[in-house]
C-alpha cells in the first residue's frame, strides 16, 4: 500500500521536546540551537537595502531593534508625506511571520510600484517586516517561539512578542485619531502543514493532527466587523493576478467555514491578531499560496498589491471618490 504524506506526518514526533508534555526552557533553546532556526537568508540585503532606498518618496523611520541582534535587526516603518489629519490613515503590516515572503516583499512592491497614487487621498504608514529574525530564519515564530501573530491586544494568547510590542508602540506614538483601514500581509504554505504545525503541537504538549492547506489566495476578516463588500472587491482584485482558494469538502478554509468566496471571518482581538492592532473599520488578513505550481513568486507579490490597491480603490468608490490616478 502506498504511504501517504499525511500518514507520514500523522506518524511523525517532533524531534524537540516530549509527546504529550508542553515545552520548557530547555526545550525552547534546543529548537532556537536547531537547523530549523539557522539563518537562511538576508534581512539586510532583501528588506533594509530596499527601505532604505524609498527615503527619496517617503519617510523612513526606525522603531526599535530586536533584542537578539539590535544592530542586525532593526525594525522600520515607512510614512507617506504630505501627512494631513484631514486624510484617513491606513495601515499595511508585512512579515508579522516572517516566513511568509511575499508579505514583506509584497508591502514593498506596493510602496516601490502604487503606494504613490494614494497619497493624495490617504495618510498610509506601512510596516513591512515585523519580524526580521523570523524573515531569516524562515520562521513562523519569533526567537522566543512565541507566534507574534497571536501576541496583540491587551490579553495576546501566546504571550508578549517583542515585535508585537514594538509595533503597537510605534501606532500608538503616530497619534492617528482614527484608522480607516489595515490589512495585514500573509501567506499559507506547505510547510505550515510538514514543520509549523507539527512544532506548535509539540510545544503546547498536544498531539499533532494532519490538515489541509487551501490551494490559491484566500482573506481571514474580523467576525466581529465583517466587510463582506470590501471582501469581494478584494478578491476580484486579487483574482485577476492568481487563483482564489475554494473550500475544501466540508466547506472550509483552514478549518473555518467560508462565508463568501475566499473568506473566512476569525475572532481578531481574542485570538491576539496583528490586523486587530487598531480599530479600523476595514481591517483583514491576506493569505497567498506561494507553494502552487501555478503562482510564482513575482505573482504572490503582485497578488499581495493586487489586495492592497483593490482594497484602497474599494473605499475610494465608497466616498463617492475616483480610484487612484
């Protein structure tokens, strides 16, 4: 009988730490010392070098470092000029999981490329990469394993991320009286399914249980503000770049039932979601599929501006205003 990938991964321990009992200490250093932390990549010459080179459009600021490495981690925002209380302000965060590339990448193809044609109407700061070590490593967590994508809001459900922290803290100081919109940059992968999944099992001390990922581009909303119009003129945007994710057999994403065409809604401030850091009206998360045979990585990049601008030109239209020029 021919073995399947999720038997194997169903049969599968992870190699840190014992089935069934929660990490300590010792645990959490074994997997920060383990090949699955190792740098993989550059933070300074994929993300810094390209921020760095937007300070002749925008404002650069720095809002802090990383405590692992302050000096190879800082953290930037980039700020539209012209900053006018009379605009609405939106936020656009990447690389809250810094293994999801096209999510950093992404946020700065939107500043480099279509960023420009909405600054007439909209204050934008951007943020887009939360986690540099993350982004190195090609990890989910943070050097801690603590999700910072689990870790905003008063009661964050994994504990407090230093990224998360940082950047609320930096939100809190632009002293933006009202936010009109945040979307969050994410991706879905096949190793949320072969290394995160099974590590966050083993570090709650819970047994792993296979699941699917969703094949295309999907958004998670907030339930508690759904935007189910906004939703679908993202989509539509999105669609014309990659794929749209459908549900699965039982009518789900990522176990979430799909409420519309790919969206799911989810608990943003109880679950300590990035896009709940503000209270925008407007606020979701993106998730492209960058492991598809149909998508590449310069796709999944436009996909991710593809969601922001038709998000933009969603609310524009709703003002009875133009779409960006």
């Amino acid at each position: 009988m021919r073995t399947t990938l999720t038997t194997l991964l169903a049969s599968r321990a992870y190699p840190i730490g014992k089935e069934g009992t929660k990490w300590g200490p010792d645990e959490r250093a074994a997997w920060l010392a383990s090949n699955a932390c190792s740098t993989k990549r550059s933070y300074q010459d994929e993300v810094v070098t390209k921020v760095e080179a937007l300070r002749e459009q925008y404002d650069v600021i720095g809002y802090g470092a990383l405590s692992i490495d302050p000096e190879r981690f800082p953290l930037y925002a980039v700020k539209s000029r012209g900053w006018d209380k009379s605009k609405k302000t939106v936020l656009v965060t990447g690389g809250v999981h810094g293994y999801e590339t096209s999510g950093v990448q992404g946020a700065i193809t939107f500043l480099r490329t279509a960023a420009h044609r909405y600054t007439h109407k909209f204050n934008l700061i951007v943020a887009p990469c939360v986690s540099p070590w993350g982004y190195e490593a090609i990890q989910r967590w943070n050097a801690q394993a603590i999700d910072p994508n689990r870790s905003f809001g008063p009661t964050p459900s994994e504990g407090p991320a230093e990224e998360a922290v940082a950047l609320s803290a930096m939100l809190e100081s632009a002293g933006v009286d009202t936010w009109a919109m945040h979307i969050d940059l994410h991706e879905t992968t096949d190793t949320d399914e072969s290394e995160f999944r099974p590590a966050k099992a083993a570090r709650n001390g819970d047994i792993y249980k296979p699941g699917t990922i969703p094949d295309g581009f999907y958004l998670v909303g907030n339930s508690a503000n759904p935007q189910s119009e906004w939703h679908t003129a993202i989509i539509d945007s999105v669609r014309t770049v990659t794929h749209i994710a459908p549900a699965d057999d039982d009518g789900k994403l990522i176990g979430e039932p799909v409420l519309q065409e790919g969206v799911i809604n989810y608990p943003a401030r109880q679950a300590g979601l990035c896009m709940g850091v503000t209270d925008a009206p407007y606020a979701t998360t993106t998730e492209v599929y960058p492991d598809s045979p149909r998508a590449t990585p310069e796709q999944c990049n436009e996909a991710q501006v593809a969601a922001v601008t038709g998000a933009l030109d969603f609310i524009l239209r709703a003002e009875g205003a133009c779409d960006a020029e």
